[in-house]
C-alpha cells in the first residue's frame, strides 16, 4: 500500500526511523509525513537538508516536529542544513543554535557551526551521545566529546589543519575507518618546521588504529604528508587511498622515502586524481 503522507494517518505507529546520508531538499515533505505520527514514542532522524536560506535549529524543530508528538520520549537525531551564507542576514552563532536546543527542552543536545568556505556554512544539531556511524562537514571548532560509533568522518574547512587538529580527531573518533579531506589551505609553517629533521620528537604521534580508508584527493599535499610519514601518523591498517597522483609521488619521493613505507606498505587499492 502507499502511503499519501498528505492525507493518511498512521495512528498506530509507535517507533519510527529515518536515516538518509544524501542531501536533499524535501525537507518540507518529510515533515508532513512525521506529523501524520501523532502517537509516536521513539523517533530517530538523521537528515542533511539543503536549499534553504535559514539553518535548522531547535526552534524549527519543536515547531515542525516535537509539538505534533505529544506522546514522544526518545528523540535521537543528527540534522545538518548546508546553508549559502551570502544570503544570510546575521552571522550563525553556534551559542544562539545551542540555546535553542536548551530552550526545548534538549539539554542532551548540542551543535557546530563550521564555515566551509567563504560563501558556505555547515551547521549540524545533534543528540548526545552521538548515535551514528556517520559524520560529515566537522572543522577545526568541534566539541571536545567522544563520537563512538563513527566510522566514517568527512572533515572540512577554509582554514588549514593543524598537528592538533588530527590529534584531536584519533581521540574523539576512536573506531574511524573512513576519512575525507576536503582542505586545500597548507598546513601554516610551525606544523611543517617542527617536523624538520630534528624536532619530530616534539609532537605526539598520531595514531589511527583502525583506519583502512583515506582520501586525499582534495586535500593540500600537506596532508598527504601528515598521514603517510611515520613520524607523524601511525596507521597499520591502511588499505585504501584517494590522492593526487603528483602528490603522492612528492611526498614518497617517488616511493624511495624511507618514513613513508610503515603506512604505505598494506595499500592494495588506490584512486588517483590525476594533475594535468
């Protein structure tokens, strides 16, 4: 039978789940269908929304959810809006987002602003703990808590990444398997001179036990650098890599560099992006 989530009630529906990793802008459709749940008790959501002008914070979700479930008491959700800030009238404030997650009642709730790019901004609301396996747009500002089930983590920013950044990333993702780069910004000149001959013992390794699965390819060639050389990265388990083919001939001087064959040595499959 299907469903028009316009007219049919679905007034027996207890527990309901809807998870999608794809962003879309049927935004105003999925609403539609949840208030059609009016004796829901659980519900789990995790949406990226895109096309709209305004973020969805915890204001719009007590007015397009929470007020038509009068009988909800588990809400577990993960909702990003990807947001063209260039039309925005005020500048996001992570504070003001997070107000509105308290204000509602969602004290176990917090969010992240991360501008992406000069014209974009992620912001993402979420329910604590982290119940996913999936994270996506995260920057340099995140807050410090553990994500324990993430596996897969797509980080991005107009500023480079630090050492620290990553440190912070291996502790606050401790079962990772799957990163993406998306940062074209070098990584700023004290990363790269602590690192000189020398100096690597001044920074803690970064050590990613179960990573199998890093792309790179649209990523500054400093990053490359940050995961393959040993004296910076440890990841025995690395099987699969994305990388700019010129870059990774430059960082591995031509597959002839001592410190970058512990992490290179279990790769069996590779994508590259060829620079022409």
């Amino acid at each position: 039978m299907v469903y028009d989530i316009s007219v049919d009630n679905l007034p027996n529906l207890k527990c309901f789940s809807l998870k999608s990793i794809c962003r879309f802008q049927q935004y105003d459709k999925i609403i539609l269908l949840l208030r059609r749940m009016s004796c829901l008790e659980q519900l789990t959501l995790y949406i990226h929304v895109k096309g709209r002008n305004r973020v969805l914070d915890g204001t719009c979700v007590q007015r397009d959810i929470l007020d038509y479930m009068p009988q909800l008491h588990s809400f577990t959700f993960y909702i990003g809006t990807y947001v063209n800030t260039i039309g925005l009238s005020y500048k996001l404030s992570n504070e003001d987002i997070r107000r509105t997650l308290t204000n509602i009642g969602q004290q176990h709730a917090t969010s992240i602003v991360n501008y992406v790019s000069t014209d974009k901004a992620a912001c993402s609301i979420f329910s604590l703990p982290f119940a996913f396996d999936y994270l996506e747009h995260l920057g340099n500002v995140f807050p410090n808590i553990v994500f324990s089930y993430v596996t897969y983590l797509l980080v991005e920013d107009d500023d480079p990444f630090k050492h620290e950044f990553f440190i912070r990333i291996a502790r606050s993702f401790p079962l990772l398997k799957y990163l993406r780069i998306f940062n074209i910004e070098s990584a700023v000149l004290c990363d790269l001179m602590t690192f000189e001959s020398g100096n690597s013992g001044s920074h803690s390794i970064v050590e990613y036990s179960d990573l199998t699965s890093l792309d790179v390819r649209y990523g500054h060639r400093d990053y490359v650098e940050q995961f393959l050389n040993e004296t910076k990265t440890y990841a025995p388990c690395l099987t699969e890599l994305g990388v700019v083919d010129i870059h990774l001939k430059t960082v591995t001087k031509n597959f002839t560099r001592d410190e970058t064959r512990h992490n290179c040595v279990k790769i069996i499959s590779d994508y590259l992006l060829w620079d022409h």
